[in-house]
C-alpha cells in the first residue's frame, strides 16, 4: 500500500503528538510531506525538531497563501489540520476540493455557516474528513460506553456532566487567542466539542434543542478589580513583568518549546502567548450551563467553570435500571507547562484524591465498583489508541465506533454553537435550524 502523504498545517503545541508517531511509530506507512503555518519560526523550529530529534529528512515549508502550491507540489493525500480553530474550514474545505482527505483537530468549526460549508464540501467532494475527539479514546471512557450498550443500567434518561477547568489550565485559555469569540468560538465551542461529544458517543444520541447561559464571571479585568485583585492586574502581559507572587503568571522562557514555539515567534506572527488574564478585552464566557435534549429524548444538563481549585469531570447517568456515576479528577493547582501532552506538573497538594473511577448503582441491589487497570500515557493513554487508528495501515477493529466523521463532529460543535447563540437570544435553539443534519436519523452511529 502506497504511503499516506500528510501535509501538516498549523505548527503549534498540539501538532508535536501528532508529528511524533508519523515520524516514529508508524514512519513506514506514513510521509510527512509539508509544513504550513504563518509564522516561519515555528515551521523552522518544527524543522528542526524533525531533523534532530527524529533524525529525519527536513520537511518543505509553506505559509498560509502557498496552500495551493503545497497542494501542487507535495500531493499530499491527507492535510492534517491543527491550526487556530477559526482557520480549520478553510483548509479543510481547501483540502477536500483538492481530492484529500482531512484529520482535522477539535472542534472541527467555530460557527454554523463554516459548519454548513464544511458538510457542504464533504458531500460535493465525498473524501473523508476524521476529527480527532481523544477523549472517546480513553479506556475509560470507552468502558462507560460499552457498560451503557450493554443494558447496565437499563435505558438511560438523563446524564449530568460537570467539568471543572483549573485555575492553571482554564487560565491558559484566557492568556490567548481562545480568550476571542471570533478565534475560537469561546471555551462552549472550543473545550465542550469534547463534553458534548461524550456525551452525544455515550448514548449513542443526537442531539436536537439546546438552552443556555454563559457569563465572564472571573478573569478579565473588570472582575478582578471587583474581588481586589488590582495588583494582577498591572502588566499587559507575564514574560518579563515584575510579577512576584502572581498565580497566574507564565513565563515563557521557562521551557524550550515555550521560547522556541511562541516568545520567538513573536516578530513574524504577533502571537503574544501570555496576556494577562485579567485584561479588558475579552468576550468568551469562564462559566456556561446547558441543557441539551436529544432526538431521542434524553436530556443533558451540563456545566464548565474555569477557574476552579481542581481539574477534572464527574458525569452520572440515570437509567431505568440503575445509575452510573463516572469521576475524573487530575488534582488540584496544577502548573502545566503544556505542549503536546508533555505536561510539567507541580503538585501543590490535593484536598481530594485524584483518580477516575466508575461505579454502578444498581436499583434495589448494592453499588459497586468496576475494575479497570491504570492508563498509561498522554490524555490518559487516549492520543496512543487514537493515532494507531489514524495512522496505522490496518488499524485494529474497534468495536466502540470511536472514530468520528464530519457529521459527528458537526454533532458536537452544533451543541456549542446553539448555546452560544442562546445565551444571546434568551431562548432555546433548535440545531437542525443552524445546521440540518440528516433528519431520518436516530442514533449517533446512523451519522458518519
Ligand atoms: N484534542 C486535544 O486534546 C487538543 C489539545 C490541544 C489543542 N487542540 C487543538 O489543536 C489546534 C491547535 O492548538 P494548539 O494548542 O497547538 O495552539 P497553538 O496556538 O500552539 O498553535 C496554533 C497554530 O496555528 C497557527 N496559525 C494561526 N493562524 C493560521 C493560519 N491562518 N494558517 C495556518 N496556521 C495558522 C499558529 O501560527 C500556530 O502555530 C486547535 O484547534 C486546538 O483546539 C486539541
């Protein structure tokens, strides 16, 4: 079988755990054909990686308006997109008309007429677009799939999902271009595609009519000013700043791929990495509730806050046969110097164990726990799984269906969309009224 030619475009942090395993893993049945990005810096730093680190051939590099010279010369059969979620329908749309086939990271748009464009594409095209929800990948995620199939807990009705942002890794949203509705579609779009996709995985539904509320209840300036906190409000940004004791300060040249990736690459992409999180200026909220009903008839109640002590998620479902009560908790305080799943984490103490754990309540019987072995790896062993899928020739069977396509990842993203668009208006949003999806459809899996 002939080689999957992947072009790469976006060449930030989360790019790297997708670089490695093409360059490693799975080399042979896998060529890394180009580099796109708009900033030269990262692109050569990328370079460099590849030829040090992976001892590998230097990869030909592109900035955004040679997409269509990258497509000519390189062929590649595959653009893999992992640029700033508000450019991802652009080269996916590109892509597709080009006779590729996309991976595209999460979420797979930021809005309903770029969603539309997409689905439109895709049909006109009929190449494959994979987005990348690692989450479902997780074994134990997977195992609350597989118990809810399987009848455990009879049919299920209702699902609550808490997910709780800590103060270092929500924060990290807010020092970037995720802190601009327009760049990333707010932390609804941007880190609930996740969440609703679970979610929507999980019972194997789609979802239908969504109701929300959202609110900037704790970064940005106005609110630090309100609790006190005046003096962390003093500098435009962390690098450089007489900070002293600021938690949420970050500087970047604390780490290599820090300085290499972002503090350098500041003259030739005016990203700026660390703004303060207490600045005027930003318009996503750091606090959302939704209530989401499906198609068929489950509902969802849903809530993300970040800003809190500790990370993690604690998700139940209520079946007519008992209950399952999942918990993720990584922790509390942690300080992560993130890129590509190399986490630097400095524990400051945890009130609560941290730990994932499943436990079932059976009606009429006693509770127990199901036994699970430890996962190893980034995002909890889920990106390992995840890339065998994508980037094996022939990938293992997978009985849970966990890969996602366009309309799944349109699924999710709907979800997000429809609550942004009611915590404007007030009321609930119909999705088939933003996007249609097929409309014959009951079950997730009927979706590609
Ligand atoms: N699944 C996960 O667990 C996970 C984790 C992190 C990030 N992500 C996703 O990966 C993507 C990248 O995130 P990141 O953390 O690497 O962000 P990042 O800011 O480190 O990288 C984004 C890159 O996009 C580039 N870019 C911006 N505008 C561009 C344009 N017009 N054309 C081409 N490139 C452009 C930037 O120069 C930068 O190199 C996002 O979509 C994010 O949602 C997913």
């Amino acid at each position: 079988m002939a080689p999957q030619r992947i072009a790469l475009v976006g060449t930030g942090g989360r790019a790297l755990s997708f670089v490695e395993p093409i360059l490693t893993t799975y080399h042979a049945p896998n060529q890394l054909v180009a580099l796109l990005d708009s900033s030269a810096t990262r692109r050569s730093y990328y370079n460099e990686l590849i030829t040090g680190r992976w001892q590998s051939a230097r990869v030909p590099e592109y900035a955004p308006e040679d997409f269509g010279r990258m497509i000519a010369e390189q062929r590649p059969t595959t653009v893999l997109v992992c640029s700033k979620d508000s450019t991802h329908h652009d080269y996916i749309i590109r892509a597709l008309h080009a006779g590729c086939d996309v991976i595209t990271e999460k979420p797979m748009t930021i809005d309903a007429e770029k969603c539309a464009a997409i689905l439109a594409a895709q049909r006109a095209t009929g190449r494959r677009v994979r987005v990348t929800f690692n989450y479902r990948w997780g074994a134990f995620r997977t195992k609350v799939r597989e118990l809810i199939a399987s009848g455990t807990i009879g049919r299920v009705h209702s699902v609550n999902l808490e997910y709780l942002l800590d103060a270092a890794h929500g924060a990290d949203y807010f020092r970037r271009w995720h802190s601009s509705m327009q760049e990333s579609g707010g932390l609804f779009v941007h880190k609930s595609t996740h969440h609703f996709d679970l979610v929507n995985w999980w019972l194997d539904a789609i979802p239908a009519q969504v109701f929300a509320f959202g609110d900037l209840a704790y970064y940005g300036r106005a609110n630090a000013l309100d609790r006190g906190d005046e003096a962390w409000t003093r500098y435009p940004r962390y690098t450089g700043a007489e900070t002293g004791h600021d938690p949420f300060a970050l500087d970047l040249r604390a780490t290599e791929s820090f300085r290499r990736l972002y503090l350098e690459a500041e003259p030739d992409s005016g990203y700026v990495r660390d703004q303060n999180v207490f600045r005027a200026g930003i318009d996503i909220y750091d606090q959302m509730s939704a209530l989401v009903r499906y198609r068929t008839g489950e509902t969802l109640t849903y809530s993300l806050v970040a800003y809190s002590p500790r990370e993690g998620m604690r998700v139940t479902f209520n079946g007519d046969r008992g209950r399952l009560e999942y918990y993720e908790f990584t922790g509390s305080h942690m300080n992560r110097a993130v890129t590509s799943g190399e986490f630097q984490h400095e524990h400051h103490g945890s009130a609560e164990a941290a730990g994932e754990w499943i436990r079932i309540f059976p009606h009429f019987a006693p509770s127990y726990e199901v036994p699970m072995p430890p996962a190893k790896g980034p995002h909890g062993g889920a990106d390992l799984v995840m890339n065998e899928q994508l980037f094996s020739p022939e990938p293992p069977s997978d009985p849970w269906a966990r890969s996602a396509g366009h309309e799944q990842g349109a699924a999710s993203i709907l979800v997000g969309i429809a609550a942004n668009r009611s915590v404007v208006t007030g009321t609930p949003v119909r999705l088939d009224a933003l996007v249609p999806l097929p409309p014959a459809a009951h079950r997730l899996r009927e979706l590609v």
